[in-house]
C-alpha cells in the first residue's frame, strides 16, 4: 500500500498515519520528495484495505500495490489449473473444450436432436438454459426443473457432460443433482450470496464476466467461490459493454491473455454473446482460439426462428460444424487441438 | 414493430415474415423505396418480441416502437406516483426527502448517536448496511439479522423510518420484518430471482440502477417488481461505470429527468456512490436536487477514519448539517422545499 | 513515480532500474516488504515519464504520483483564475456567465434576431458557429468566413462579446481577427498542432471536453494551451460518451467540481450537447449551476424545424428566457449571481 | 427515414410533417397502429437528415433506415477493394501485410537498424513516425521533417514501403512527398479538415479509429476523405476506450468482422496500441489474423528502454521474428498468407 500525501500535509498527519499502519503490524518507509512525500506501508495490505487511509487529513492518493485477490493468483499457484469434468473432459491442458447446445432448453425432442448434431461437430459438453435471467417478466423464463431433467437425460443418453445456469441461492443444490457443471451468469457475478452458495459445493463452475465488470473484480468473484472451497473455476469473458452498438456486447480479446496471466484459472470464451449475430460468431471464435482460450462456449439451434431465446445468435448445426473444422486448423497453428 | 429488408431480399422472403406476423395476429405494412423495403407492423408488439426476426431470410434490422416496460411508463400512469412509506413520509410530491446514515452498521451505539445527528439536520429516513455486498470475500460482510435490529431499534426509538439492503432472496421475509424499505443494490438490478420474491411483498423498494444499466433495463427491472405486484417502487441513481476514472461512479444527472418522464416512479439520487469521495458529495447533492429529484441517499458517519465500510465518500455529520443547509435554499429556489 | 517491482525480481535488475533513475538525477528509496519490493523516486518525474520503466526488467507496475499537467494545476496557482474577456465580462468570480446564440450562424438576419433575444434574456456572449464539424461530408459545414463576418457585426451592434469554434491550423489567425472567445470543439481537443497554434495566440479560449477525454487528459490540452504562453483557457464540460443512448451524451456533473480542484482555471458547462435533447437542457443547466460552474453555453433557435444543425437541442428563445429566471433563482440560492 | 409519432399526436401535426416531407420530394407511408402511429418516408434520405424532425410536434422518434456512408459501402460496390501502395504491395487481398518499426523515428541509424530486422521478418511496411501526437506538451514531438527524410532514405535504400501519421492540414503536401502511405490517427479521425485535405490527394491513407469512436462514425471519417476523391482508404482498428483500465486500450476484435461487411476497404490491425503492453502483442495479433484483418501494424524496437515513446508496448525484434512464424500458421489456417 503506498499512500500520497497532500503537498500541504503537516507532520502531525503524517505521524498520525504511521502510528495507525504500526497498530495494525505494518512498517511503514517514508520518502520525502520535493514536492510530495509518499509513505510505502510494507506488510499484509488486507489489514488496511480495510482501514480507509483516504480520508486520513494531509491524504491525497491511496495506492494498493498487492493484488486482492490471492488464491486465484498466479502468485498463490504457478501452474495454469486443470479442472477436470469427467474423465475424459479436464480443462486447461493442450486440448480446448467446445460447449455448445440451445439458449434455452425447450422439449425434450428439441434438445436431443440439436445435441447429436453438436456431438457429432465435435462438442463434448452440451448447453441449455432451465432458469433463464430474461431482461422482461413477461419473456419466456424456462422450463425449470423440468428443463434440468431434460438436460440430465440427454446428457447421460449421449455420454456428454452438461452445464446450466443457476440464478437463485435456493437453486444451487437442486442445479448440483442434475447437472456436471454450474454457469454463473453475467448479470449475477456479484450476487455474492449466490458465489458463497456456490463456493461451498464442489461442483465446476463456469463464472462468466460480468458485463461491465473488470478482469480484477472478475477475479475477485472468483476469489469468492474459492475461498469458500471450490477450486473447480472456469472463467468465461463473454463480451463487455461499450459505447459500441453495432454489436450486441465488444468481445475483450486482450482479457483472455490477462486473466490467464494473472490468474492460474481456465479461460472459456462466449461468441454468442460476444457478438450477438451468428454472422459474427465464426470470426470471433476462431480469434478467441488463436488468442489463447482453453474453452469455447456456442449457442446452437436447428430452428433460429423459433427459438424462444438468443435466436439471433444461435447457429445453425450445419454452420457450426464447419465452423468446427475450421477452429480445429487454427488451434493446430497454435499447437493445441480441439 | 419496424423491419428493415435488405437491398437483396426477394419477394419470397418478404412474404414468409408477413405470413409468421399475420399468423400472431399482426397486421403488416409495406413501404418499397427505392433502396430499402421497410414493413411496420401493428398490433401488440410482445408476441413479436420473443420471435427473433433478426434471422429470418432479407431482414437487416429489427426495430422495436414500443418500450418493453408497461406498468412503470407513463403511458400506462400518467400521473407520478407517491409511495407512502409512513403517513408523514410520502416520497413523490412537492417535498424531497433525506435518507442518511452510516454505509454498514457497526454497533447499536454507534448507530443510534449518527441516527440523532442525521435526524437533527433534517433527515427522516434512516440508512445502514447489515448485509454488505462486498467485492472482496476478505472483507468486513455486515452484521446480518443483530444489525437490522438495532435498525429497527433505532428507528423506533427516534421516530425515523429504515432502510437497508437485501442480497438474498432467502432474507426477503426477515428484512421485510425489520425495516421500512428494501433497498436493491447495483449489483443485484438484474438479479431477477430476486426481483420476482421483493415483487411479492408489499413492502416499498428502492431499487438502485445497475454500474452499466442503461435506463431503460432499469426500468425493466422496476418493471420486474411492479408485475409481481408490488407498486411502491423508488428509482435510485447512483452514478454510472464509464472510462472516467477520477470519481468512483459518473454520476447520471440526465437520468433523473430521463427516468422521470418514461415512467411515474419517483427518483432518488445517492451522491455518496455517485462521486466516491465526500469532498465531491456536497455538489453532486445540489445538482441532484437542481434537476428535480425526489430524495437524496447520502452516507454520513462520525469517525469515517474506523469506518468499516465507504469510508472515504462518508460525510462527518457537521458536514451533513451544513449541507442540508444549502440543500434547502436550492429546493426553495425551484420549487420544492426539504 | 513509483516503481513496483515482481516478486521474483533480481538483486540485479533492481540495481539496474536504480542506477538508470540516478543517471537522470533522481533519488531512489528501496521498500522490499513479504510479497513486494517498491522503489520510490524523488525527484523531477518528467525525466522519468519519457522512460519507459515498464519494460525494464522486473518491473510489474509503473504509478505516477505527481499530476503531469503544470501550469493549469491548483499546486501551481493556488487562487481561481479570473479570464478577462471584456471589462464587463470577467469569467471565474462570483458571476455566471451566460453564452447563447444558433448552432450555426445561417445569416445575418436570423443571427440578430437570436441576438437579440438571448441578450434581452440575460445572455451577455453570443455564440455561433461559422466553420461546422460535422460527422457527414454531405451535411451543411457552416458559412465560413460570411458567418464570422456576421457575427462580428451583430456582436458590436448588440455590445455582445462573441464565440465561435476553428478547426483548422490555418483559419486560428482569421477567427481571432473575429471574436472575442475561441471554441475549440471536442472532437479537436487532442489536434495538439491546433493546440499549439491557439496557445500562441492571446485569445482567450473555451477548451471543451472530448467525448471520452478523461478529466486529466483535458487539463493536459489545456496545459499545451498555456504552456504556449496564452493563459486565458476556459474549460467546458460538454457531455461524454458512454453505454447510455438514451441522451444523446452523458454529463458529467461531477467534472465541474473535479476540474476546479485540480485545476484554477473557470469551468463552463454545455446542457445543449450535454443532453442532446432541448426537453432536458433546463434541468442539466440548473444542475450545472448548483453544482458550481462559472459559465453555460446554451443553443437557442427561434426556429428549430429550420436550424441547419442542432435543432433537437435548441431552446426557443422563449423557454431561454424562462429557463434564465430560473438559473437566477438557482444561482442566488448557492450564494452566485447570473 | 421512419418517423414513430407520440401516442397524443393530432392528425394536423401529422400533416405537418408529412407535408413537410413531400416538399422534399419524399413520400410517406403512415402507418396507424394501436398504440403508436409510424410514419415511413420513401425517398432519398439525405433530405431530411438535415430537416430536424425530432423538434416536429407529435414526433417521439426518428430512426434513420439508411447508413449515412454511401461511397464506402458494400452496397455502393459489392466486391472487397484492394489498395495499391506499389506493384508488389496491394492490400485487401488474400495476403496480409505486416507493417512494422519504431513508434518514432529516433535517428537515421537507428532506423535503419530496426527496419533491417523488421525486413527479413517479413514486414513489407516501415512505419515510424516524425510527428508525434503527444498527450504533453513537454514530451518528445517527433523529428518532423528530418525524420521524414529518414524513413525516405531507409525504404529505399531497402525496398520498404513507408507510412507515417500527418497531424496538421499544413502538412499534408510535406508528408506525401516522403512516404508511401499517409496514417490519419485515432485523434484525429474527426479533424474534419484534414480529413478533407487528405481527400484531395490521392496518397493511400490509413484511417485509425478514434478511441471512443462508433464504427459507423469511423466509416462516415472514411466518407470523408473517399468523398474529397481519395478511394485509397485503409481501415485501422487500434482499440477503443473501455472502463477497462488493465490493457490501454480494448481491442474491438468484432470491428474487423462488423467493418468488412459494411465496407469495401481493407481493415488493419494494430495490436500495439490495442494492448498497450508487449507481452499481450501476441495473442492479439494472431486473434486478429484469425478474425479476418489485411495487415497488421506492430511497434517494434531494438532497445525499449531507451524508446523516446510508447517503449512498453514495443516488441524487440527477435519477439517480432518468432512472432511472424507463428502469424504465417495462423494465416495458413485461415486460407490466408503472410
């Protein structure tokens, strides 16, 4: 923690600070320059993140130096994490992971036929939505449990593992019974209630960013999850919100790269929502892939047109089994496969 | 409804969508120009909103006329609302009222003498966090169900009515039982599980706008409570995420206009969050109350050094007295009175 | 600046950043705490800036801590900056002062007669746009110099100071044999050979805001103003960009008060662009004085239906007189005068 | 042009507007729904675009239907254009061209040096720049007219083509005497006039997009200069501002795919400022390749910490050479080359 001082800040005050980092157990160095004098407080900083040194008289600037998040840190663990699903399905190694299926689960029917068709291009982890976070109440707001059943029965018909989002604190254990891996929506990644509930399972998880989220409050959702006990964390960037209208949500390439540096956690990308249009999918993808992602999350659907969700940016299977074909030469070129 | 075609699309096309309008009891009108071919469609623009006619065939742009929102508008409510909170507090009309206290509540001493100073200048409506939504899981979390009784304790005991925040669907019921108001953090505007659980209750709900919601997804999630039943609904600007990074939040002056002439809601605005720093809180509050709103949440705490919680945008209660002051004298000059 | 090195930094590297800092005539003081070593440097920090720390070995983080704008700054004038325009019209005391006019100057006629009305309302500097940045190539670009000539007319029959925006390196000559103030619009604020040009003239000048400009990047354009030797800067917030599309800029009020700490020099503020809509320009202005500007530029056509430019912004002359008994109301209420 | 009217519009405002319209040559087609009257205007919408009809009485909104560019759009010419910078170097094809060099030209030898190992990496382009826009006035401006002569002197002493960035209207005619091809920065993209000084010329030009610019807005920048008679426009997305504050800049992956299906022109990437830091240079690079770009731009560097400018998000120049391996798999991959 590194504290600027007021060019006007007397000696009282600055004594005034250093007694009160020294009671919490930090020393502090003070340089004097000519026309400002900073004080570096070395010790643990969480003991001060705490104490708000901003409104201490003669205090311009506060400057955090530690990251706040350590247990998702590369610093905690030097090693990217492999979080393993099933046997066969373990993200964050040499091979990436396609997700892929429905927005929402809507028959039984609907999702065993759209979810050979995604098997058979290559994805091993099918998709689909149950409790659906819609922006209007009086939008389709899925089947449910109902839904999960579906989602379970498919899933263990075709020999694929399965993710759902839960939106509700009350819903996780029930969420836990039927499916392999919990999504934790954009617009709850910071319902902490929801990542302590989560936290506590050992279920994986598939955090996705929050639309206008930072990489470091991202990881400090994370931070949540795990410090609670579960280390099974899958980041998922899936596009923030910009000025930019010309696409539903701006794709952030660059946090691929940063969060895997920073945190030791698989990245999976979203370009459904990253994009918004099937039309821009496929470029976004293969972009995601060459910038490095262990994981690519895509919504599916054999009838766009009805579809009671995200038809807009759903594929249609032909589509997204050429697209599988053209993913699976630009991960050769980076020296990983799909 | 307005669907924008391609300079490409054929007749085939064009009659394939008016058949899927004309099937949900539509009407379509075409207009041929000379480069674009537009069809507007009349009739209840809902059962075409969960239709994605993005990808039908030749459409280029979808555009939708009517706002999501219904029961929040002013077209369905001409006249603005008044939510009563106490007979004395009826937030909405000529008189703006002031809710202010400590960001978390931290001991029932502590909490009554800021309660006293608050009161003494003018506030009728008391503030303090018992669950805190924290970013970090590190970091001081509220004293859950003892701080809503001391709330509770202290709001009886002065006369003032309560306010706190609610993060949990499964707390709903317990706040409802302590406090006068619920307050819906930024964090949680989109968090529609529990927008549909405060909807059922009848208690009245500040329901604070999301870091990066636009207004209208606002007022679709007021719209998320109104629909579930429940009318006492405050809007609560609290300033926006955008690159500025010099205060907290930007604070939104348009939206409180913006806000006022969509829907019949009444506005508060909240300078603490909004600016991030109390040296900024004090004009944010006379711009708020310049453009027109109808209640100011405003932190206030007399040791902001061992606060435990927003420290740094707190205002000693001096401060807060001689604000309210000011605040008075800008309310007169427009009209209003505090 | 401070330096904060990664954990696995080397004894020799550390050794290298200080002997390169030393070369330059800076001071270093080494902090190594549990998880991190911080290095401060006293010292003249400009030498520093154009070294780029970041990419020395071992380094994590480079911080700033002294603000890199001089001349503009609070810490090297202490008092706000009065700018004289006209002996009547000093900008930065206790007087508000009032800019109004068209968008564009259209002709002599209309101008006059705009004139005149905003003079009669209280409006002591009119304004007028003769060379028009517009976003299409197709759009009308302003009279040139017939449009100054008119100004510069109606301005000395009506005893009107005058404003108007230049673009071009080679038209700062020609405008300041015109007007009183130059504008230098938003989407120029970081053309610095046009900030370069207009620093070396003696004219005063409003430096608006860009439209994703943060406050510290406009006081930097300012200082090339000044550090070119013309110290009559007037800064004005005009609205910025951001996710909101519901007006058609966000203003950010907040910007008034930060801009006067950091800075001494007057703040104007622009409710026309700044909302983008005339129903919305009264309560953004009245905001804007309650939250301590030093001046408004408001757009004002008698005939909006006709303005080449802006007219969903302009105020008929009418509702600006309104609005200015209103701003007095306002202004007397916080101890000012309009 | 699509007029939707307010649910209180009287039939005499309608007629108002639609007589309006048809005195422009337009004719209307109204549409009467339940709730909302829509109005759509057939004709050439240039027309009306400077007809303020949002101030019309009864009008709620106004969306235009036609995009405001016209000579850069795929619907004024279908097929993809390739630029000419010499007979070998024609950009917009299935080769990619990598421009490569120094943020600023530092000395003759200098740059001769980076240019060589730029060269046999397979950077056909040497950027360097002699005017630099700097956010201080007190930082390095570049060498002007002496650095001109170097990048001259260097491309053909080697057989390089140049580019180098034209800041000032004055200029133009200087720079386009030196180098291949002219760099419009991001600060720029609405410095309308030089914009229009770079139109009259017919050097190719590199159209960076603004920080916080929309990509309709960049492609109406490119109008501009197209309009003005220079059809030898290349696109170039450099990253956008976010609230993002981990990488400088947000690179808009999406804007390569968004502007190659509006446009006709050529898209570049520059990785470098999209970053902002060398160690994420990479990955965007090959993101960029994968997503569909036609050149890349990427600062290279023999000596970083010794770069008068923009040193952290330099590539040394062994960097760049593997870098450019792997860039020819990813392009390979793609049916691409480099």
């Amino acid at each position: 923690m590194i504290v600027v001082l007021r060019a006007d800040a007397t000696e009282t005050q600055i004594s005034h600070i250093v007694e009160k980092a020294e009671k919490l157990g930090l020393k502090a160095h003070i340089s004097r320059g000519v026309e400002k004098t900073i004080i570096g407080f070395i010790g643990p900083e969480d003991v001060l993140r705490v104490t708000p040194l901003e409104v201490f008289p003669g205090v311009e600037q506060v400057i955090p130096v530690l990251a706040p998040y350590r247990l998702v840190s590369r610093e905690f663990k030097k090693e990217p994490s492999i979080v393993k699903i099933t046997e066969k399905i373990q993200i964050g190694g040499k091979k990436i992971f396609m997700m892929a299926g429905p927005c929402s689960i809507e028959s039984l029917e609907g999702l065993r036929s759209i979810a050979k068709e995604v098997q058979k291009a290559g994805a091993a982890i099918l998709r689909g939505g149950a409790f659906k976070p819609r922006t209007s109440p009086y939008d389709f707001q899925g089947l449910g449990e109902e839904g999960l059943k579906y989602l379970k029965a498919v899933g263990q018909e075709l020999g694929m593992a399965t993710i759902t989002e839960v939106m509700d604190t009350r819903d996780v254990e029930l969420v836990c019974r039927y499916v392999d891996i919990l999504q934790l929506g954009a617009r709850n990644m910071q319902n902490f209630s929801l990542l302590r509930e989560i936290g506590k399972s050992q279920k994986p998880v598939m955090l996705k960013r929050g639309i206008s989220a930072t990489i470091k409050e991202w990881l400090m959702s994370a931070e949540y999850i795990v410090a609670n006990g579960n280390f099974n964390v899958l980041l998922c960037e899936r596009g923030i919100r910009t000025f930019e209208t010309a696409t539903r949500n701006t794709l952030d390439i660059n946090a691929i790269s940063v969060a895997k540096q920073l945190a030791h956690l698989p990245v999976i990308v979203d370009p459904s929502h990253g994009t918004g249009h099937w039309g821009l999918v496929g470029n976004a993808a293969k972009a995601a892939v060459a910038a490095g992602c262990d994981g690519l999350m895509i919504e599916v659907h054999d009838n766009p047109e009805e579809a009671l969700s995200d038809g807009p940016q759903s594929l249609l299977p032909a589509k997204f089994e050429s697209l599988m074909a053209e993913l699976k030469k630009v991960a050769q070129a980076i020296d990983r496969e799909i």
